[in-house]
C-alpha cells in the first residue's frame, strides 16, 4: 500500500448475486486485462483531460463518461468499471449522493475515487462517509492520478491523514461522539487502527508493533469486520466519527 500525507480504499467485496439484477459474477473483475474506468465530471474539458490520462496508459482504459451524477449511477450498472473518477460537485445528483446510491444498490460496487478543486472542501469527508475509496486533487499530476486509480483497483489505500484528519476536526462540533462498535476492538485491534489512522502501511504497522506483516494483515481484518467497514478508509472514517481517534 501506498500512502501519502493528504487521499483512500481496500477488501473486496464478497461474492453473490448483484442488488441491481445484472448476472456477471465475479470472475468478470479479475478476469485479465486493463483497469476499466468511468470519469464522472460536469465538466466536458476536464473528463476529456482525464480520459487522455488514462487512456495513455497501456493498463487503464475509459470506458464511459457522465456529465452528472445522475448520469453516472445507471452506467455503473451498466458498464461495471472497476474504479469511478467522480467530481464531488455536480449539478443534480452530485458525487456524494451518487455515491450513497452505488454503495446502496450494487452487490460490489465499483472502488470510488473523488474528484475534487479544494483538499478541505467538506463535502469530500461526507463523500468517504458515503463509502469513496479516497479523494484525488484535480491539480495532481498525470501519474498521481494513474497511480491512485491502480491502487485502488487493487484493493490498496490511497489515504491522505493529515488532509482526512483535518477534514474530521472540521466536522467535529456537527457530531456526537459515539463509541459504537469500536468498543468491542481489543487494545492491539485499536492500535492498529490509529496506525491505520496515520496512514502506515501493513509493513510500516508491523515495523511499529515488531510483529510480522501476517499478523497485522489478521488484525486489520478484524477491525473492518468489527467495524462493518468495506474498507480502511470506512476503518478510519469510523475511528474518526466514534471519538476513538481524535483529529487534533
């Protein structure tokens, strides 16, 4: 996993029928073959910048585009890319609502990465509550960006801490802390999830707790199972949200 100090993602949804009908199983995901993705902006100069990103890229390839989030929820179940690119600012439908959909409505939906102008722009913490796997700055670098959407397709974190962390501390005074189900980790479980918090790899947590990289990928399993998180970004966001880590 690769980490950086300002966006995230992780396990892979389980198998089973689809909630929006469609009969493709599994295998249609790890079949071989490039990453597939869909650009959702509202802006046709921007999906046409990041589309020529992409498709530069021998293992990456656009399959769709939408102007809208309204446009995009219906080609995701249609064209099932694995990652969506989507602006977290659209009219009608935005990225968070999209989002909230897909989560809602698809057996295994596709990795989301939040397309944004400002790093602190709130609207992309409510984006990872709704279940993106973490957030790209519309001023990143053509091979930040193919490197990110690589990432998550694999089921890696793309986690910005400090940007994430401050997004929280943000949002603190609109929220209640609530203990929930992080109560129940055990004290090495909540270790590894303020690490997790941090931002450091599997490697680097088990650099921190001198235990091996097996061990720590156990104890992350855990914490998402615990928390009911799809992934580390959901792990964190929870952590977050429960009071559990604080994000001064």
């Amino acid at each position: 996993m690769t980490t950086t100090d300002g966006p995230t993602a992780d396990v892979p949804a389980a198998d089973g029928p689809r909630a929006d009908g469609a009969t493709a199983g599994r295998a249609s995901r790890e079949a071989p073959g490039p990453v597939r993705v869909l650009v959702a902006d509202d802006e046709r100069l921007v999906r046409l910048g990041l589309r020529v990103v992409i498709d530069a890229e021998p293992d990456l390839t656009v399959v769709g585009e939408a102007a809208s989030g309204a446009e995009a929820v219906p080609l995701v179940r249609e064209l099932r890319p694995d990652v969506v690119l989507m602006d977290v600012r659209m009219p009608g439908i935005d990225g968070i609502r999209a989002t909230e959909q897909l989560m809602a409505t698809m057996a295994e939906p596709p990795k989301i990465l939040v397309v944004t102008t400002f790093e602190h722009d709130d609207h992309v913490y409510d984006a990872l509550r709704a279940g993106a796997a973490g957030f790209l700055l519309k001023r990143a670098r053509a091979e930040e960006m193919v490197q990110a959407v690589r990432l998550v397709a694999r089921g890696d974190s793309l986690l910005f801490p400090a940007a994430v962390r401050e997004l929280a501390r943000r949002q603190a005074p609109a929220r209640r802390p609530d203990p929930g189900p992080v109560g129940r980790l055990t004290g090495r479980e909540g270790e590894v999830l303020r690490l997790m918090a941090a931002g450091l790899s599997n490697a680097e947590i088990a650099g921190r707790l001198a235990v091996s990289t097996e061990t720590v990928k156990t104890h992350v399993g855990a914490v998402l199972a615990k928390l009911g998180a799809r992934d580390r970004t959901q792990a964190v966001i929870a952590a977050y949200e429960s009071g559990f880590v604080l994000p001064g």
